[in-house]
C-alpha cells in the first residue's frame, strides 16, 4: 500500500469515527449514511477539491456541495480535518445556537459551506449554477456535488442533469454515493449501478462506475472527472454504515446515533480516534474575465401605459449595463417575462433554463453563492413549481431575485392554470422576504433596481397588461414605504391596492367622489415590508380600510394589512378584504375582475355598504 | 389509401380546422400547438382509445390527460367529433362563463375532462395514477397521456417514467409531441427524437419512434403500445402549424390566435370545413376487483401521550378495514410519517413513490380521478416540493387528502430544512382548501376520518414529538368547530393555539392564572374554516387575544384569527400574534421554543406586558 493509500483510508476512518463521535455526543444525527462516504470525500479533500481553506470564497477554488445533507456529521468532520473548524466544535453538532447544525447551513461562522441542504434533489442545480459562474469568469474551479442515492428519485436532479450537459458545462462533478439503503429500507435500484451508468449516458454526462471505498479507483476517477469534456457522475457501489460490523449495511441505522457504548465498539473497529490534518490542494491563480455589459445606458422611463412586465425586462436590460454582476435566469418564457430584453443586450449572462423552474432556482442559488447578482422570472404560477427551492435559498440565507409575471385573474382567458393568485401569500409568508407589487412602469424600474441590493428573498409581481403611468419617471419608491394618491381632511375610507388593482382603486375612488364619499387612496407597492405607519394613520382618520387584491383573499395584501393594523396595539376601526374568494375561469381581464369584486365598480358598492 | 386511412386523415383535417375556428372565435389561443397533434389524436380517438362517450366515468375506460393542455382546442375539437359536445360549445372557447376554458379543467359540463392541466410536467404522474387504479381493481383500461416537447425538461415527467417502470406498470402510454418549437423559439432538442428514445430506455420504458403526422405508423405504434409489457412512450417527430403553409414549422405563432382572413386560408389549405362524426371504440367489461381491507376493527384510541403522526398512521390503518376505496401514497419516509402502518395492513393500496414529492401528488390526483380516496404524506416541509401540483389540484377539483409531518422549529435537532414552517399559510391561501391541525391522538383520529370524507384540498399537520391526551376517545371535532378548553367569567385574555401550542398555551394558563390572571384557552384544530362566532366572542369578553402558532408569523393561524375578526365588522380589542419570527437552527424541541417565543413561559410574558 502506497503512502497515499495509506493516508485516504487513515483519513477515512478518521472521518468515520468524528461521524459517529459527533452523532452520539448529540444523540443523534446521521452517522451511517456519512460513514459509507466516507473514503470519497477523504480522497477528494486530500487531493483533487482544489481550495484556499484560508479563503473560502477566492474565486479559483473548487466548490463542495453536500446535496445529501443528512450525511452533515461527514462535512463537519472533513471540515475539522482541514483545519476550518476544531474537535470542539465538531462536536458541537445539533446544540442549540451551534452553527454546526443538523443539516448543512452557510452561516458567517462556517463559511467554507456555500448553500444550505438538506431537502433531497437540490445539490445539483447548485453545482451547475457554481459551475455558471465559474466558466462565466473563466474560473478554473469545478463543482463536486455529493448526491445519494434516494435522491435520484427526485425529478429536479434530471432537470439538472438535462441542462448541464445541453448547456455543455465540464466543471461540474456528481459523487454518487450507492449505499442502497434509504431512510425505511432498500432503495428503489440498490447496487444496479448499471441503472445509473445508463441513465446518466442517456442525458449526456460521462459515469464512471467504481468501488467507493476503493481508494485507488476514487482517485482515478476524480482525476478521469477533472479531464472530461462532459459533466461527470461518479456512480460508487458503497455500505451504509461501513467498516463497522455492527452497521455496514444492516437495515434500522438511518438516522440513529449511537449510545455510548456502541460508540466506543464502532470505534475500535474503525481503528480508534485520530487527528489527522490535511490540506487540500490549491488552485492556480487566474485573472477574472468581466462578462460584457449593455449599451442600453438610460434608465428606462415610461409616459405611455405600458405592461409592468415590460418594464421588468427593460430594467433588466439597462441593469446590465450598470453592474456587471447582474444575471438572468429563464424558465422558457423569457418573451412573457420579458427578460429577453436582457438576453438581447447580456447574452453571456443569460441563462436559459427550459421548463424546469426547479433547476432554474438551484441554478441561481449556486450564482449568487458565487457572487452573481442573479434575477429569475416565470409565470408567478409556475414559480410555485420550485417553493421548496426558494424555501430552502431562505434558509441558506441565499440573495434570490424573483419575477412573477402574470399575475391574478386580469390575465385573462388563459384561465386559472396560468394565474398567479398565491404567490404572495408564499412570499410573504418566507422569512427575511421582500414582496413588491409596482402599479406603473416607473415604479417598476426603480423596485427592480433596489432588488439588486436586498438581501434574501425578494419578489416582484408583474402583470400581463399595460396599466397606464402614474408616477414620473425618476420617482423614488423605498423599500417599506407606501404612496398615497389621494387623501384629504374629508375621507370617509381608504382604499388600498397595489399593482392592477390600484388603478382599480383610483377608479372606484372617482366614482365614490361623484356620489360625495373622499376615499383615500394608498398604493401598497410594498407588501412586505409593509407601510405599517401609513396604513395605521388612514384607519384612524378614515376608520374604514378597503384592502382590494388580484390573488387570494388569504396571506396576501388584505392579510398584511390586517397583520399592519394589529401591530399597532388596540384594534379600532373597519377593515374589509377584497380578493379573488371563487375559482376563476376564463373571460376577459374586466370580466374577471367584475366577477372576482375586485374592480372599479364593485369595489365602490362594497364601500357605499359599508358606509351606509 | 385506405378508407379508414382515408378517414383518419379527414378527421385531422377537421380537429386542425376547428382548432383554428375556435381560437379565431375567441381571439386567442394556441391553434399551431394543436395542429400537430391532430393525427395522433384522430388515430387514437376514432380507433384506440376505448371509452364509452355516454358514461365517462365507466371503471373499463381508458383514459386521457392532455399534458400539454395549452392545445386545448384540439381537445375539445376532439370532444366535438366525438359528439361529446356541440360545435356552438367548442366555439365558445374562452369566453366568461365557459366551460370550455383556455387550458381544461373537469366541471360538470365537461365530464369528459378528468384533471386540470395546463401547468406542464403533470399529465404523467396523473396518468400513472390513473393506472394504478386501473391496475388495483384489475381494469383493462389504459391511460393516454399527450406530452409536449418543451414539457419533457420538467424533473416531475422523469419521476413518473422512473415509478411506472419500477412499479411493472404496462397499462401507461405517452405520447411525446415532438413538434421542435416552444413558446419562444426551438426546444432544447429539436427533432432529435434519439434523445429521447435512448431516456425512455433508460427509464424502464419502450420507446416508438415514428411520424407523427403518418396516420399508418400511428396506428401501428398505439397497437404496440397496447401490447407492451411496459409502458410505453410513443415518439412523434411533428410540425406545429402543420398543413397550413404560413404556419408550419414557422416561428412566431405560439399562442396566437389567426385573424378572421388567415383563418379563411388556413382552413381553405385544410380542405375546409367538416362535421365528421365518430365513435370511438367501446371497452370490454370487467367486475372490478374489490382491493383487501384491513383486519384493524377498532378506532384508535389514546390515553397515553402519543405523536399525533403515529395517531395519523393508526387512523389511516384503521380507515382501510372500513372503507376500501382509501389508498395511500408515500414519499419514502412512511416510517416517519406512519403511512408504514397502512402499508403493513393494506399493501396493496399503498404505493410508495420515493422521494418525488411531485409524482406522489400527481398520481394521487390520478388515482381520486377514478374514484379512489387518496391520501399522501411526507414531512410537510417536502411537500412544498408538490406545491404547484396541489395547487393544479385545487383548480381541477381534486379531492387531495395531504397530511404533512414534522411541523414547526418543534422537530428539535434536524434544523430548519426539515420543519414546516410555511404549510399552513400555503395550504390556507388555496381555494377551497381545509386545514386541520390536531393537539393530540383521539383528535387525530376524527378528523382523519373527516378527511375521507372532505371535497377538495385537506390538510392535516401532524407532530414529531407524542403529546398529551387532551380529549377523550371518540369526541367529535367538527371541521370550522374549536374547542374552549378553559373558560370562565372573570378571563382577561384569550390563548389561541393548535396542535403543540396548545399545550403551550394551556400551560401559560395555568401560571397567569397563579398570578391571578384567568386566560380562556381555545383549540383551534379546524384553521380553515375557523370558527370565527367563537374566536369574536372570546374577543369580545375578554378583548385580548393571544394566538400562538408553531409556523411562521404570516400566512399561518395567526392571519386567519385576524382574518376572523375581522369578518366580524368593526374592529375592537387586540390581537397579539406570537410565531416563528427568525430562522431557527438546530436544539431541542423545548429550546427552540423558547428562542421563537412560542413556549409557555414566552406567552405568559407576552399576556403580562399586554395586560400592565
């Protein structure tokens, strides 16, 4: 046995023993399923995941993505046995207040980790997103995911597997860890690696099938990976639990720490603790390339109505030319969207994802972990396709720019299939999220401009039809804050909508002004953070509020009101909600509205009610 | 030419024709998407598909789902010659009030029509669903399903190939239009038709090649497809617009409808107007097989803390020996969910589809499609994975029984991946939907049962974590019902909780009321419908409520309590909502309660600083 022979199965065992060290300390955790993966990633760590420990974001390292995320005690340990974190803290794992968490998250105290994991099938869009950014910049980094098994059940990891090899990336590595075994028993194909090695030619990437506790045949293939000119699925035969009598694959283990005891047996079989550093090796240096820019050099700046979705791509397009950071994801409706506006000036910086929301999502997690300023849009219904990806960016505390174009009920004869009618309520609903709704093609340009500076999730609705210019352009629209278009001393109401239903608003408000009731009118933009202030100030001066939305009655705009108005305190006052109650069908934008009560005229008979 | 080629050819015309007729009518549409796929459609309804036109619900039919529902007019167009509907309803396509909508959606006009579609990717699951039914009471029927090209990015179409192959389903055939264009230019794979071939393979299916506008070829490949031992994917290399000079193969024509004089030509090129009627052919009759019940006589019944997911599990195995029409599909953690109990006394209605969230929903919205009552089950974090098949759901008035495990920061050590923490505000925000969360097992017990019985969207949230008995065996829980567990004349402030908060709140309760502070504490398992008489009153005489929720602070319990009150008119009291504000990381189950503020100590001290 060579000295290197020696040293990745020293370093294996190693890490099979801080898996099982770590797991038991916290009582549980998943030890078996980093166990049997052990050899792979020691062998990769030692000596092919080319990276500056010291500097886990310089832009020439390789990247690591744990997309199996339960096997979190075998990244820890690897983690300690590269110097990045000590035994302390390894064994930190899963206490309250720990970063060391049950499953991979990027906190500032573990930087070395990029992307939070732990739902299955969305390390590989990520990977390929890293791998984006990397060629973008002519990086000579490369991305290892770490897959299991059972996750390749999961469709999104094909939707992945499609668009990396169509888009032609190289620098992309699958690790595909076989140990046959899921959470409640076999998988679906155990050891037939065969099924794998075919499925994986059939969309385009190179497999190579090895004995993953084989050492020797690791290496080889991690080296075969690095020269390939395809993406490459490392398909490796490997035991739950192995090295360890008790455990190699035996049934009942998944998720279950050892005691104490078994702890020290698993331990001695394994060869007893060690303390083994290493260090990976280092990339070589190489000079960024800054992708190309636009020549669209004015903001864009609307007189004319014209659909917000337009002035969506619009800003995109001048954006491309202001901050070479800036990229845009498409799921195949970028002439819906709009952001073909982009497209035409930053080809290089778009991305065309197909129909695969999902694998738009992880592809943009992976672009903002590497720095990118990156947008995505579809179909605000269709972005619901990929809810437990941008669940899961939350959680990562990754930079997410959304579009959701077509919005509600006034897209019309298309029917409720293509209506974004939730998507605000999922949002919103999202920790640190920002939801902005603009009206106008002003407001657009300036909204879709601040998102290139908010950290989280941010979401921008659009709508499918033009809406006439309310604002001037150059207009400012901060984050959090409101405009109200109407207001004085007489107002008996308010009225609050954003988006189409402003306009709606401001419609009921002339009519209402006819019969002699002021009403107020607020644009709520801003869904969350919400104007809380304003919002407050008119219920108390107009003791009615007409909260009016294109979407669900529930979670969004009428909700945030609601919660706004209870955050102060004592309740007081009227608050009625308008919004889409019944399952629409087709018709036209105006007869949706008429029947979903959320227009003009519908809306000055619910404040006549009210007021009478 | 024979005659029956001679008539297949003719019918295409004619589904071509009024696809063009009905989308000029309604000025708008996708004409061009469904020209080309008028022959495989003309082939399979006049001599394949086996229906009785007079009783679409008969057990013996075949079945089938336009995936690419976009060419909805050829559907109707095709429901047209089957007599199904008139020419005056295929011509009001699109307009208000139609049931003849932009993409299809079952109503009762259109019994024809089982799922909604629309939304790409989801025709296969549903069709597999469709045949596991078939399969499970021994149906010589078959499920149809006509995919798109752009449709086969989406990772949900390779989940359903992977299940149907390894579930040895035969009674599945899709038919991939492969007509070259999307929305917005050509599709990833143009007419390669190899790349495809070889993925079916892959994936366990038989793969058929041919011209899709060959009628001959057509024929010959849906009679293999019959007598396949696997499923079966016929691939059709075809051209959008087809027959028509200006359209075929041109770009530019997604989703547009022809003006008045392109549609005369258009039609003109057809061979114009006809009024061909067929019969398709009928189905053999079967006596359906009645699946095996359980042996499990007894409701489950607690005394003991118990997990209210255990209780879930119990219920739905006590609920196969009652009724046999239950089913239950799991997304590979039935041993954490406890479908597994199901499974061990009804196998074979227990389908386990992996972990592929998207396939689980999509089958079971094929399996309620044949009349099953479907329940599926994963970590309600997961399901978000499925988000945009429920919500598919909900449009086609699918009856989906979901229940989602793991909820809240109260799954302790896994960390935030893992906790539900957005389900019940996007469960809530759904039309028609109900969402039930259970405090304890007897609870659980009834409102699975409920559930069986439930039209729509249900949900139930189950617990990681046993908790106590609060209510006797075989207490009723009326779904839009509360329980008042502690109330009395002299309460200052109202604890709203449900499922682990209550516990929560009825312990606060007991130390307020140490302090002299009596608190009336409700159970608010029926979160939609809430019980809004109850709450408003508990305002009312108390007039400061506390709602508590282990979830997120939008969206959640805490919206529909303010929702409710303000349901009531004008606004009175306060409303003080207590959730999961930050991002959780990992702990025990009571640490991480405290840290979000929503254990019992945190309350108290929110009741004492609103009171002083």
């Amino acid at each position: 046995m060579s000295d290197r022979t020696q040293l990745w199965n020293d370093l294996a065992a190693q890490l099979a023993v801080d898996s099982i060290r770590c797991t038991t300390a916290a009582a549980s955790g998943h030890p078996t399923s980093s166990m049997c993966a052990a050899h792979l990633t020691a062998v990769l760590f030692a000596d092919h995941l080319r990276t500056h420990v010291s500097d886990p974001q310089d832009p020439a390292n390789d990247r690591f993505v744990l997309s199996k995320g339960h096997a979190s005690p075998l990244l820890y340990s690897t983690l300690k046995a590269i110097g990045a974190i000590s035994d302390d803290e390894l064994l930190s794992l899963r206490r309250f207040g720990s970063p060391i968490q049950g499953h991979p998250v990027p906190l500032p105290e573990v930087p070395w980790i990029d992307v939070a994991t732990g739902s299955l099938g969305q390390g590989l869009p990520i990977g390929l997103g890293m791998a984006f950014s990397m060629r973008l910049h002519g990086s000579p980094g490369r991305a290892w995911v770490m897959i299991g098994d059972s996750e390749m059940a999961e469709g999104s990891v094909w939707e992945a597997m499609e668009a990396a090899s169509y888009h032609g990336i190289t620098g992309l590595t699958a690790i595909l860890d076989l140990n046959k075994l899921g959470q409640r028993g076999p998988t679906m194909h155990g050891w037939h690696a065969d099924v794998f090695r075919d499925r994986a030619s059939a969309f385009g990437w190179l497999p190579i099938v090895i004995d993953g506790h084989d050492v020797t045949a690791i290496d080889a293939a991690y080296s075969e990976a690095r020269n390939a000119d395809r993406p490459t699925m490392v398909i490796a035969r490997t035991e739950k639990g192995h090295g360890v009598s008790f455990l190699a694959n035996a049934e009942g283990w998944h998720g279950k720490a050892l005691s104490e005891e078994e702890a020290v047996k698993a331990i001695e079989e394994l060869g007893g603790e060690r303390h083994l550093s290493i260090e990976p090796p280092k990339p070589g240096s190489f000079a960024p390339l800054e992708p190309g820019g636009s020549n669209v050099e004015r903001a864009p700046a609307y007189d004319e109505p014209v659909p917000t979705r337009k002035a969506f791509g619009d800003s995109l397009a001048w954006l491309a030319g202001q901050r070479s950071d800036v990229v845009v994801l498409d799921g195949e409706v970028g002439n819906s969207t709009y952001t073909d506006e982009f497209q035409k000036v930053a080809p290089e910086r778009f991305f065309e994802m197909y129909i695969a929301e999902q694998a738009m999502i992880g592809a943009q997690v992976g672009l903002q972990a590497l720095g990118e300023t990156a947008f995505s849009a579809t179909f605000g219904a269709f972005l619901t396709r990929a809810t437990d990806f941008i669940r899961m960016g939350a959680i990562g505390r990754a930079d997410l720019r959304l579009c959701g174009s077509h919005a509600g009920v006034s897209i019309g004869e298309d029917g409720p299939s293509q209506m974004a009618l939730e998507d605000l309520s999922t949002m919103r609903t999202l920790h640190g999220s920002t939801v902005l709704y603009p009206a106008d093609g002003n407001a657009t340009v300036k909204l879709v401009s601040a998102m290139c500076d908010l950290p989280g999730i941010s979401y921008i609705r659009t709508t499918r039809e033009a809406t006439r210019s309310l604002y001037p352009p150059g207009e400012e629209f901060p984050v959090g804050g409101s405009k109200t278009l109407a207001s004085n001393a007489e107002d008996r109401v308010t009225l609050v909508g954003a988006g189409v239903t402003l306009h709606e608003c401001l419609r009921a408000a002339e009519t209402l002004a006819s019969d002699g009731i002021m009403a107020r009118v607020i644009d709520c933009y801003s869904v969350k953070p919400i104007d809380g202030d304003t919002i407050r100030r008119a219920l108390e001066e107009t003791r009615v509020i007409v909260v009016v939305e294109d979407h669900r009655v529930e979670g969004g705009l009428g909700d945030a009101v609601l919660d706004a108005v209870a955050a102060g305190g004592a309740l007081t006052g009227q608050v009625i909600k308008i919004g889409v109650a019944d399952m629409p069908g087709s018709g036209k934008p105006e007869e949706l509205r008429a029947w979903a009560g959320i227009d003009a005229a519908s809306i000055a008979v619910r404040v006549r009610n009210a007021l009478s």
